[in-house]
C-alpha cells in the first residue's frame, strides 16, 4: 500500500513542534504520510486548522522516511504567544 502525499501552504502544529535552536528559532515536527511544503517561501503556521496564525517561518529542511515527513522550520514572526 502506497502512503499519500499531499502538498501544503500552512503548517497545522497541534502543538507538536519542538524547538532545536533557541538562536535561529528553528523549531522540527513530525506529520503522518508525506507532506510536501514549499522550501525557503513564508507560509502560515497554525496550531489548530480553525484556529488564528501563530506566526509565519519558512521551511528549511524536509525529510521523507518510514511513512513520515520530518520538517524543520524558522518561526519569522510570531503574532501570538505560545
């Protein structure tokens, strides 16, 4: 069985992201599946889909294994707190 992929122009968090550089903001998540996000272009970054923006970063690294994406991104801007 083949695993889906989809392509993405907001990444929804649920409050999974871990943070690996404090100096860089650079944060990493895991999705289900393959997801495919535009690299170094700004996109939205959402906790929950109905919820309001977090902030918007850009991706910097994508790595597809075992079913999974693995994204690492920068957090540009933040509109809320954490």
């Amino acid at each position: 069985m083949s695993t889906p992929f989809s392509m993405e122009w907001k990444m929804i968090t649920e409050g999974q992201e871990k943070r690996i550089n404090a100096e860089d903001n650079i944060f990493e998540i895991t999705f289900d599946g393959y997801k495919i996000f535009p690299i170094e272009e700004m996109i939205e970054i959402k906790r929950h889909p109905d919820a309001d923006l977090i902030g918007s970063g850009k991706v910097v690294e994508l790595v597809f294994k075992n079913q999974q994406t693995t994204c690492k991104y920068q957090l540009i801007s933040l509109y809320s707190v954490n």
